[in-house]
C-alpha cells in the first residue's frame, strides 16, 4: 500500500502527504494559490468551484475520462491516480485561453466573475462531448448558478463551444496515473486515515477491520458532514477504485447496477428499463453531483428524501449485500431501511448491487420529484408508481413515496384499494383517502405535513391524467 496521495494537477504530478484525509480538494486548491476556484455553498449547489476530475481508461484505451465535479465535494486523497484541472490550466504552456474562457468574453456572459471560472469549467467539460443538444447544454451548466449576467449569453457560449480533441501528452498521463491508481492507498494522517482499496475482498476485510471508518463513494451526502456540520471522520473506506463496485449489466429478466456507479453511467440504462424515471433521475442534483454521486451511495445514507429509493421500491427492486464472514444476501428495496437515517446494513457489510427486475409489458411506470426549483434542490415529495391496467381494471400497483415520513414507504393501503378496481376517476378519489394512512409527514422548511398530504395524494390525479388520458398537460412544464 502506498500512504501518499500522487495525482496530476493541471498536467504536472504532484504528491501530498500533509493534508487531513478530510480536507477538500477546494481549500486544498485555494491554500495552493489556485483560487479560481470559489466556495459559494459548499454544497455542490453553486458550481462556483467546478474543476476537471480525470479518470484514466481501463487497459486498453487511451486517455481520461474527463468529468466536471464540485471540488467542495471531492476530498484530496479521493483524487489520488487522477487528474485534476482548474480554469487555471486549461490554458496550456501561456498558449491562447481555452475556447470555453474565450467564447465567455466574446459572448458578454461575465460580469462580476465570481461564478465565471465554475462555468467555464462546466463548458469544458460540455465541449469533450460529441453529441450536444440544447438539452444537453442546458444540463451541462444547471449546477451553475448566475446572478449577474443572466443565462442567456452563457448559451450562447456554450452553443458555440466547438468539440475538444484529446490532447496529445494526455495518453501517456493517464499511463501514469493508471500505473499509480493499481495500488490501493493507506492515507494517514495522525489519528486519521483513508483507505482506498483496489479490490472487493480488500475492501471487505478493511470494513470488518475498521468498522467505525465512514464508507465513502461519490461523497455528494457524506461530503455535507465535512463541509456544513464540520464533522471529522476517524476514517474513510473509500470504495471508488473497486472495479466490482462499478458497472451495468442487463439480461431479459432485468438490470443489476454496482452500487458505486455514478448516476451519470446508470442514467441511460435506467430509462431504457423504466422510461418514467428519466425526468426523476436528471433532478438528481446536476451533473457535477451525478458525476460523483453514486446509487449504493444514496441508499445507503438512507435519507427520508433520497430520490432513488422510490423508484426502487415501485420496481420490487433488490439490494445486494456481501460481508467477508457471512457472503451474500439479498434485501427487498422496500425492508432496507428501517428507521431514520437507519438501515439493515451490519457493521462488516457493504452494499455491492441494485437488481432491478424488468417491468412486465404493459405496466406503466412513473416518477414525480416535487420540489421548489426544477434544477438543484431536495424533494419535498418524491413518488414512484408502477401500474398495470388490464380490461379497463387494475391489475398492478405499487406506490412508493420519499419525504413523507422518517423512511421511504410503500403505500400498502392505497395498494390494496387499487387492485381490482376499475381505472376511474372515482378509483382515484377512494384511494387518495387510503394514501393518507399510509403516510406520517412533518412541517419542515420545505413544506407542512398537510401540504405533504395534499401532494402525495394529488400525484395519483397526475397518474391517471397521463395513463387514461395520453397526451392532456398533466405537468405545469407541459402547459
């Protein structure tokens, strides 16, 4: 095991060995003198501190994946056998500014510039894609916030990005950076350390080891310990280099997800599977958090409003949990969690899969995210719906619910009061009073228990608009 952190920054290796393991590569980069990079949140909400995060290719491919990421999320030694670049460094050895810093200038989409490095930084990430659409452009600078400029001009720039050829030195980079990553890292600091192991048995017996260590994935939860309540982590198991812990496969029976794939990577296979959760999953955060947020990730946090648990309940879905002891077993979406912020994870466990079976033809499934901005806020309400009409009655439900009481629920009640029945307006209305008894929401700043109430019934309404009526606005977007 190695025990200091070697990663690329803006081209050059560096190493570190003098840091907190639970520093985060923001103030790292400011106390470095790179300060383009601003704290505005420390939350990933802003954008105001996005950086390149560059993973090297598995064997047999050249170069980085390359990724805009909050820097107020990732901690220093979470980049070990990467590269990371900062507005700094988009310009390479004093040549002209990178196309995104000058397409911002020519545009007028600066003013006060304290957003301004965070963006660019979001377009160079935008100009390594080659398929690009308003939607996608749009997606791209939604973790970006500006209240100076307006976001009209920044289309504009980020319209006009051209598409951005691998540069020529990063093939041999990333040969470093994958030669430096094969060996897991054992990061002390005093009292502190962070693992990061490289292989799933590793990473098992370091869990049974260090019980008390904080598991660590994309950090997009965890991080907000760190940064807002200034927590500090007697250790982090970091689970981001196990290659078993990453990945997607799908067969005819359904789709199995590695519990540390980012939502990014899980995004396209999930709407292909389930064509109602693709409007949910792109709320999830932006694409900063997406990048490093991880499904395993957010249930395992076991957050009343973590968006995925929903969905994962309405599809019967199954967790897939593995300790060195004791092997495999599988828990049912629904029994995972079992109290607030609790779940049915042992201290020697980790989370390794997400099966979800594949819906039978005909069901219909939907997803609702209830909040007060579109982009870059937590759920007030979160409801997944999976449905089955057959000769006019339904055949098939399963209603799951997220920020409606101090666990994700399915609303057995409301179930059983669908099933049979025909698909009516007055079905609706009856199993609207059943949700209510299947539900227990509080006042929060996000909302009070009767408008929670009032919301996780109504969303039945939306379903059967957009089920017995295709086509009728059932969402104010559509109107």
């Amino acid at each position: 095991m190695r025990d200091a952190i070697r990663f690329a920054l803006n081209g050059a290796i560096r190493a570190v060995d003098d840091v907190p393991p639970h520093m985060t590569l923001l103030n790292w980069l400011r106390a470095e003198g790179l300060t383009a990079a601003k704290e505005g949140c420390a939350e990933g909400d802003c954008g105001a501190c996005t950086v390149l995060l560059g993973t090297p290719l598995p064997d047999g491919a050249e170069g980085f994946d390359w990724r805009a990421v909050n820097a107020c999320l990732v901690l220093v030694p979470q980049v070990d056998g990467r590269a990371v670049v900062t507005a700094e460094g988009l310009a390479k050895g004093g040549s002209a500014p990178h196309a995104a810093q000058t397409l911002m200038a020519e545009t007028h989409a600066t003013q006060c510039g304290y957003c301004t490095p965070g963006f660019v930084m979001a377009l160079a990430a935008l100009g390594r894609t080659p398929a690009r659409d308003d939607e996608s452009v749009m997606d791209s600078i939604a973790g970006n916030l500006c209240r100076c400029t307006g976001y009209r001009p920044i289309l504009e720039a980020a319209r006009a990005l051209p598409l951005e050829a691998p540069a020529p030195e990063e093939a041999a980079l990333a040969e470093k950076l994958r030669e430096i990553a094969a060996a897991p890292l054992d990061y002390r600091a005093g009292s502190h350390r962070f693992l990061a192991p490289t292989t799933l048995d590793d990473a098992l017996r370091l869990r049974q080891q260090f019980p008390e260590a904080w598991l660590w994935a994309g950090g997009t939860d965890q991080g907000l310990r760190v940064t807002k309540q200034f927590q500090v982590p007697p250790g982090i198991l970091y689970l981001g280099r196990v290659p078993d812990l990453r990945g997607i496969t799908e067969d005819k029976d359904g789709l199995t997800i590695a519990a540390n794939t980012p939502y990014a990577d899980a995004l396209e296979a999930l709407a292909a599977l389930a064509p109602g959760l693709d409007g949910m999953i792109r709320r999830i955060g932006a694409a900063q958090v997406r990048n490093l947020g991880t499904l395993g990730g957010n249930i395992g946090t076991a957050s009343p409003i973590g968006d995925t648990l929903p969905p994962l309940i309405a599809l019967d879905a199954e967790i897939t949990l593995v300790s060195a002891e004791r092997g495999r077993r599988t828990v049912a979406a629904r029994d995972f969690v079992t109290g607030y912020r609790k779940t049915v994870l042992d201290p020697d466990e980790l989370i390794v899969a997400i099966r979800i079976p594949r819906p039978a033809p005909g069901t219909h499934i939907a997803a609702y995210k209830i909040a007060k901005r579109v982009d870059q806020d937590i759920s007030t309400v979160a409801a997944a719906f999976a449905l089955k009409v057959q000769d006019g009655r339904v055949d098939h439900a399963r209603l799951a619910y997220g920020g409606v009481a101090a666990t994700p629920v399915r609303a057995e009640k409301a179930e059983k009061a669908l099933l049979g029945q025909p698909w009516t307006p007055e079905t609706v209305a009856a199993v609207k009073r059943a949700v209510a008894e299947d539900i227990s929401p509080m006042d929060d700043a996000r909302g009070t228990a009767a408008y929670r109430t009032a919301v996780a019934a109504n969303l039945l309404d939306r379903l059967w608009h957009e089920t017995a009526e295709p086509g009728t606005p059932a969402r104010l977007e559509a109107l």
